[in-house]
C-alpha cells in the first residue's frame, strides 16, 4: 500500500506517494543535487527553469545508462554465442 511520503524539491514542499519510501527519498535527493548544481551556475533562473533542466539532465542520464545496458546486453549475448560454438566444438570432437 502506498503511503503518503512529505519532502522538498527545489525549495517547494510536496506529499508525495509510494511504496518504497527510501527511493523516493533517494530520487529527491538526486532531484535537489542537480537544482542546486543548476543554481550555482545559472544564478539569474527561476526556479521552475532550473527543474526542468534539472530533469532534462536526469533524463539524459537515464538514457545514457538505458543505452550502455543495452550495449553490455549485445556484448554479453556475443560472448555467449562464442562459448556456446566453442562448446559445441568440443563436444563435437570428444565424441567424434
């Protein structure tokens, strides 16, 4: 059952809802960080400027890592198909 969960974003007070309480709390953390990145280098924006660029970059990121398990499962399928010929190969020659 999801539970009411309260915490600040940016400055902003929210209730938030869910069922895991130590992720919700852990992507407000990541979500403040890259705010307070933003603010300390884009001191003339708004605060609703500064969480969308604050998602736009976790986006970017979680595509970045989207995109480099994608990659690991590719190399990992490869190198799999290699041992498995191999394997074959062998059996092959121990029983031929």
């Amino acid at each position: 059952m999801s539970k009411a969960i309260r915490v600040t974003i940016g400055g902003k007070d929210l209730t938030l809802r869910g069922e895991n309480e130590e992720a919700i709390k852990k992507s407000v953390r990541e979500v403040n960080l890259q705010i307070q990145t933003l603010q300390q280098s884009l001191r003339d924006q708004s605060t609703s400027t500064l969480s969308l660029l604050a998602a736009l970059n976790l986006a970017e990121r979680c595509l970045e890592a989207e995109d480099g398990r994608n990659a690991d499962v590719v190399y990992l399928t490869a190198e799999l198909e290699k041992m498995t010929s191999y394997m074959e190969r062998a059996w092959n020659q121990a029983i031929g």
